[in-house]
C-alpha cells in the first residue's frame, strides 16, 4: 500500500501541496484528477523521490519513504516511472531502453525485456530505435520500462497527452489490462476526467494543493459535494435561484436544497448536459432551439427557455442523429438525479 499522510511541499515559498491524505491498494489503479497546478504531478515526484516534503509522509506496506527529515532514494523505492514525455532515449533500441534501468544485465536481462515488451503487445519492436515508433508505440515502450524491474508502485504522469483521441481510447484500454495483470499499485496523473473514470479504482480530485474530494467514479459523478467537483465531471449547465422553504425555484422547475441552505441564500444548481430531456409530451417548460450540432454518438442542442424580461441559454446532450429544426418549440424537463444544488459562489 502506498500511503500520503498530511503531506505538504511548496516551490519558492509558494504552496503546491497541503495536507494531502490519501492511499492506494495493491493491484487498485487510483487517478489524481484536477486542473493544472493543482499539485497533481507533484505528488508523483514526491511519491517517487525526486521531491521531499516539507511535512507529512510517505509510506509504502507501512516503511517510511519520505518524511521532512529523511528520504529513501528513488532507486531503492522499488517504484516504476512514466514520464508524460516518455523520455526515452533515442540513441538505444527499445529493448536498449526497456532494460536500461535492470540492475541485472545478460541474458536475464534481455529476456526480461522481451517479456515486457511482449506483455504491452510490441514485441516485433525490440530491435527498432523511439524516432521509427509511432506515439503509442513510444508509450507502450515508456510502460514497459516502467513495469520491466517488476516495481511495487507504477507513477505515470498524464500517459496518454501525447496521443490523439482515437488511439488514447484504444490504447488505455490495453494499459489498463496491463496495469491489473502486473498487480502493482498504480498511481496516475490526468485532467480528463473521462480518462480518469475509465481508468480508476478510485479517483482523488484535488484543488489548490488539497484533496476536495475522493472516492469511486460512479460515487463522484453521482454525488459531486461541490460545484468545482460537479463541473468537472462533465459539461453543466448552470441556473440560479433562491431557496424558500427548502426548494430552488428556476425557470426549470423546483429543486430540492441540500440541508445548510436557509430560506433566502443564493443557490446555483448544476445541471448535467445529458440531464435535459427534450420531451415528445406536453411535460416540461417550452424552450426555443438555436442551434443543433451533431457530435457522433450524440448532438448538442442550444436552447433558449424565456423568464419573463430575458430568457436563460441552455445545452442537452442527446443521443444520436436528431430531426430538430432549429427555430422550433419543445418541451424540457430535467432528470432530478442529475440536477445538483450548491450555494452560489461556493
């Protein structure tokens, strides 16, 4: 197990990590998600050793790896590295760089890495230098050096930056059967939280240098305790109101407010994309199409849904081909279950 406790660490008196708290498990994939500066490779680097903090600590299977006052050095921790790079060096062959970093050389050595390198399915590789890979292949070898010394930790730094979105599908994929096969804890840095979900176990959004909050993807998604979190999972839409007697009251309807909002707070309420149904019956409130773009497996539906004086612009995810005409007037309602309701400016 890999454990953060209370750690804290900053670059020239400024605060990128504070009190961070949190583990993995063997064999758990778990992803640290947030914006950029958020503290996220940071805490790889310290988990790695190529930091120290300032406090708190780091342990693995309960042994000190780092603390304010002593650090175990990154070739004795037993942990594998991906940079977002891939940092592979172009004058070796990719079997060369894939058993760089064995502290056996020989025949062992050599049949470790074709191992490894047949494990992330490049094996007909080996022989190749990085500049005649494509991007994931260079990432599959970058994988296979990290998991070639069979290392307790995997780090990997925003894995799949470099590749374009139809290959980074295909290939996280086979990373993460990789990554469950191999048992190890891993631990990995992202901002797509797409990517984040598809991939973890567990998932720690961070913000500012702190944890605001962890837990399974399904639990995050569904159970966002803030706006910043909400928002994060997915494209919103966002309506204000005021709370009187326990409900928001919108141009969409009323909401139920979380206990902690008095009568007369303002209240954002944060509706998911995909929460907003275009009704074929006469539920829901009338709202103007815009504009309708068809996105592949969905469309995005601009709507416009009049409050009296103005009106409030509004997006539904869809799915598929839809008939719409823009200009027309439907029915919109929304899916309570992903309609969530935060203090306004919280």
């Amino acid at each position: 197990m890999l454990e953060f406790d209370q750690v804290q660490h900053a670059y020239n008196g400024t605060q990128s990590v504070n009190g961070v708290s949190f583990y993995v498990e063997r064999g758990e994939v778990v992803s640290l998600l947030g914006p950029s500066g958020c503290g996220k490779t940071t805490l790889l680097r310290l988990a790695a050793g190529l930091e120290k903090p300032r406090a708190g600590c780091i342990r693995l299977d309960g042994q000190l790896l780092s603390d304010s006052q002593v650090t175990v050095p990154p070739e004795q921790r037993g942990i594998g590295y991906m940079f977002q790079d891939y940092a592979l060096f172009p004058h070796l062959t990719v079997l060369q760089n894939v058993t760089f970093g064995l502290s056996h050389r020989g025949s062992g050595s050599t049949r470790r890495g074709l191992d490894v390198l047949e494990q992330v399915g490049i094996e007909n590789a080996a022989d190749l230098y990085p500049h005649e890979l494509s991007g994931g292949q260079q990432q599959r070898v970058a994988l296979a050096r990290a998991l070639a010394p069979n290392p307790a930790v995997i780090l990997l730094d925003e894995p799949y930056a470099g590749l374009d979105s139809r290959l980074r599908e295909r290939i996280r994929d086979e990373m993460l059967h990789v990554l469950k096969a191999a048992n190890a804890v891993a631990l990995m840095v992202t901002h797509d939280a797409e990517e984040a979900m598809f991939m973890s176990d567990r998932i720690v959004v961070l913000r500012d240098g702190k944890v605001v909050q962890s837990g399974r993807p399904v639990n995050l998604y569904c159970q966002p305790n803030s706006a910043f979190v909400a928002e994060f999972f997915g494209e919103v839409n966002r309506v204000d109101g005021v709370v009187a007697n326990k409900k928001v009251s919108t141009p969409l309807g009323d909401f139920d407010a979380p206990d902690g909002l008095q009568n007369g707070y303002q209240a954002s309420v944060i509706i998911r994309h995909e929460a907003l149904f275009i009704d074929p019956g006469n539920d829901g409130v009338i709202a103007e199409v815009m504009e309708s773009r068809l996105l592949g497996r969905a469309s995005l539906i601009h709507l416009s849904v009049p409050t009296g004086r103005s009106e409030i612009h509004l997006h539904a995810r869809i799915p598929g081909l839809n008939s719409i005409e823009v200009g027309s007037q439907v029915r919109v309602r929304v899916d309570p279950s992903q309609a969530f309701v935060f203090q306004a400016g919280a």
